[in-house]
C-alpha cells in the first residue's frame, strides 16, 4: 500500500532525474545558451593562459562571439580569427561560433596574486649562541650552524 501512495504522489510514478533537468533548464538556457556559458567559464582552458590573460568573452548571440582584448591584441586577434574559431567550436563540438567582434577593454580584473612576503632581518640568535658559534673555527660549518639557529629562534624559541 505504501508504493502505491508514493507513485500517486509522483504523479505516474516515480521519474529519472534526468528526465526532469530539460524542464527546469529551458528558462535560463532561454536567456544564455549552454554555449555561451561554457564559453565563459572554461574560456582559459578554450583558448590557453596567454590569449585567457588578455582576453574575456563579453557575449554569445546570434552565432556572433565579442571578446573585449586588452591594447592591441584586437589586430592580431583578428588575424587569428579562423583558427581561434575552429578551436573554439572544437571545444563546444560543433559550429557555433560563425563570427568574432573584438572590442577593445581591458578585461575585468582577475583576483591579483598575493605579494610576496617582505624579507625581515634574520632574527637575532641568543648570546650563548653567539660565543659558542664564535669558537667553531670551520668558517662553512659555522655560516650552516647560525642559519639552522636562525631557523630555530625564528619559530618563537
């Protein structure tokens, strides 16, 4: 009795969810096609880092692509033009792309890579560090010795 409740709450029974996907993604696809948003989220990995660094895909409309470029990038993207596009639509595995409009905007910035840390002074060793490095006549051993005690005393000891 009980899967008879739950195949009437389903209304005809229960459904593959794959079945349902087409349903609650025509809205959006309406909006953006699945291929303008592959093109926007795996753009770097379409046309590798360096074109990625200096280029940003704008819109997909009309089989017609605008990709903003930064400087003068535009000239010899254009010249690139039909190689871009074949790799574009062999990335999308199939004729998308049937035209590209640059238009000349710096991209938007991407998060920036962290500075690298300023170097500080080498911490001061201990006294009794100091004397006991003092006493070592090997000049190599002792320059190996300060910078392991370095090392040891940077960590809060």
């Amino acid at each position: 009795m009980a899967d008879d409740s739950e195949d009437q709450r389903f209304l005809g029974g229960p459904r593959a969810l794959g079945a349902l996907i087409p349903r609650l993604t025509r809205p959006a696809f309406k909006r953006r096609s699945p291929a303008g948003a592959t093109l926007m989220t795996e753009w770097p990995s379409i046309v590798g880092p360096a074109l990625a660094a200096v280029t940003e895909p704008q819109r997909f409309s009309a089989g017609t692509l605008t990709i903003a470029c930064a400087g003068p990038v535009a000239m010899e993207l254009a010249h690139l033009g039909p190689q871009l596009m074949d790799r574009i639509n062999g990335q999308l595995g199939q004729a998308m792309v049937q035209r590209l409009r640059f238009v000349q905007r710096a991209p938007t910035a991407r998060p920036a890579a962290r500075p690298a840390p300023r170097p500080t002074a080498p911490p001061k060793l201990p006294e009794r560090i100091d004397a006991a490095l003092a006493e070592i006549p090997d000049e190599a051993l002792r320059a190996a010795l300060a910078k392991l005690g370095r090392g040891v005393y940077r960590g809060g000891g």
